[in-house]
C-alpha cells in the first residue's frame, strides 16, 4: 500500500509544470567576498551567506557578535535580520544599496510562460538566427540538409530553446535565394566603385558528376586605393567546350553584371588552345596564368627525360598501393614505430600540380 501511494505521490509531482515549482521568496544575495579565516568561527559558513556581511565584520573577542565595519556599532547580535535593521536605521545609503542587490532574481510566471512559447518565423529574434544559419551553410560548404541533423538541432535547443528551426525546404527555396540576392545586391554596389576590372576564368569537370563549370572572378581596386575580389559566376557550362561556345558564355556573364567589354583590363585564363582562340574570338585583352605555364614547362621537362618519368611512375604505384590497402599501411605505420620513426603518410600526387609530385618524391625519400 505504501508502495502505490508513493508512486501515486511521484507522478503527481511529476505531473506538475516545473515552472509552478519555483518559490517566489526574496532570496538575501550571496555576500561577494569572504571573511578572513582568523574571523571565522563555529557555524560560520551559514553566517558568511548574506550579502549583509560586505559591511560587518566577525568581533574579535566574541564570535557570536559582529562589527560594523562603517562605524559606530560593535557587538550587534549575531543574525541577519539585527544586521539588516542596524543598516536601515544608521546606514541610508548602504541599506539602499543592500535592498536592491536584494530584489527577487526568480522569473515571474508571465516570463517563465514566455520563455516556454516557441517564436514564431517573423520574430526579429527567430529572423537572425535563420540569417545566421544560413550564413554559416554558405560560407562552411554544409548542406542544406544540415537544418534536419540532430546534432545541429540539440545545439540549438540548448542555444534557444524557443526557435522552431526551418525544414530544408524552406531553407532551399526561400532563405538560400534571399542570400543569393542580398549578397549579389552588395557585389553590385561594390563593382560602382571602379570602372576597369581584371578577370580569372576556367573550366573544369566534377569528379563526382559529368557537370562542367566555368568559373569567372573580378579584381578591381575601390576608391580608397584597396584591393577587392569576388566570384561573379561559377555556372554549369553545356555543350562542347569550343571557342566560340566559351566566347559566348564568357560575354553573357560580363552582360550578366553590367561590365562593358571596354572595362575589361586583362582577363587571366589558362594555355589551352581553345581558351585563347575564345578570348581573342571576343576581343578581350588575355594572359596566361603564370602557374599553369610553370607546370606545363616542368611537366614537360620530366616527361623528357625517361629515367625521370619512370622513378616517378614506380613512386606513383608504391604509394598507390598502400593507399588502397589498409593492411599495408597498418604494417608501414607498425615499421615506423618499431624504428622510432614519427608516422607519416605517403603523399600521392596529381599529375595536373608540380609540386604534388615534388612532395610525393620527398615522403618516400624520408621512408627509404
């Protein structure tokens, strides 16, 4: 019988919103700073409490009476409440300060209720934390997906337990444009402060998918003499890459932003012969990419020489091997260990970067 009724007595309790358990009373601060270990004496951590003891001190001679430290009492009776009257009747300004360091800190129910309520979507609260959501998928390359995650949602019910978080729906075709927009609109207002541009462009083919881009971005230096960049277009790109086909998107993205080909100082591409018949095909000022002609000329230069093109090619195979077997780099990571060598991996290169192939030769010279 006991048993049920204790139980009956759990649920009850438990049944009671947590906000109806709050106890109103007015609490008497924490005193801020501690009385001196030779002060202290028998029940003393309960005495040190109240925030009443920034003005009195324990008596030296007699432990259960206490100081005025502004003056003019010695001996008061050793409780809170003898204190508190010898400050509203001696001590004005103090006691006004000591009351109002007093007031309730406990919410009311009308805030408590209101902390509870979810906010609606056109809150201005609830509006910047969507803004800044949506900010940090942009700029961290986080998918849209990233509002569904569970993780991402216990953060931010700890963070604001009120905001209802948008589904990915809403974020793709609602937030995502209005970003698009607001950043375009900024770009737009930063391109007014120059009239003569410089341009890099390429063309690549996703690893992951048969889609190629072309990228275009615009340098420029602003009114101030300060150096400016931004990527104005990196946009699917159809069709066989001719350079009539590159000439035309390459004007239609220009179009796009408002840029006169006679604003066009240089546009920086790469050697590709499709490339340079393309910009010479729309009468715009080009340059090759200084980077892409050293590669060109080292790539050359190792492909020439045949003891070269083939150490590289065993390098390539031996790394490739252990890339693609997690036993084999277990054991190399085992060796290493054995020899008191730090682990490291092997570097695989990529054919199209140099100095890929330049690391690639070092991490297995440091393994020999």
């Amino acid at each position: 019988m006991h048993r049920y009724r204790y139980r009956y007595r759990y649920l009850v309790s438990a049944s009671i919103p947590h906000f109806l358990k709050y106890s109103y009373s007015l609490k008497v601060p924490r005193y801020q700073g501690p009385i001196p270990r030779s002060e202290r004496g028998e029940g003393e951590a309960r005495r040190n409490m109240s925030a009443v003891w920034n003005y009195f001190k324990v008596n030296e001679d007699d432990k259960t009476k206490a100081d005025c430290k502004l003056g003019g009492s010695k001996g008061c009776a050793f409780n809170t409440s003898n204190l508190i009257k010898h400050l509203k009747s001696q001590h004005d300004n103090e006691y006004k300060e000591f009351t109002h360091a007093s007031k309730p800190t406990q919410p009311t129910l009308q805030q408590t209720l209101a902390r509870r309520e979810k906010m609606s979507r056109d809150n201005p609260r609830a509006v910047k934390i969507t803004q800044a959501i949506i900010e940090y998928i942009a700029l961290s390359d986080q998918p849209l997906s990233e509002v569904e995650n569970v993780g991402f949602l216990r953060l931010l019910h700890v963070l604001e337990p009120r905001y209802d978080v948008p589904g990915r729906r809403y974020m793709t075709d609602t937030e995502l444009p209005k970003l698009h927009d607001s950043v375009k609109k900024h770009i737009h207002s930063l391109l007014q402060t120059s009239s003569v541009f410089s341009f890099t462009t390429d063309i690549w083919t996703s690893s992951v998918s048969p889609v190629s881009l072309i990228s275009l971005t615009c340098q420029w230096i602003d009114e101030s003499f300060t150096p400016q960049r931004a990527v104005l277009h990196a946009k699917q790109f159809r069709g066989s890459h001719t350079s009539q086909a590159i000439a035309h998107v390459f004007e239609e993205m220009l179009q796009t932003w408002g840029i006169p080909k006679t604003s066009v100082h240089v546009v920086l591409r790469d050697n590709a012969k499709n490339m340079i018949k393309a910009m010479n095909d729309a009468g715009l000022p080009s340059l090759p990419c200084v980077a892409h002609t050293l590669q060109l000329a080292v790539h050359e230069g190792l492909l020439a020489q045949r003891s070269i093109a083939d150490a590289i090619a065993v390098g390539r195979k031996i790394v490739g091997h252990f890339k693609h077997s997690a036993l084999a780099y277990s054991r190399l990571e085992d060796i290493q260990g054995q020899l008191n060598q730090p682990i490291k991996r092997l570097q695989q290169d990529v054919q199209t970067r140099w100095n890929s192939t330049y690391y690639m030769l070092q991490s297995l010279i440091e393994q020999k």
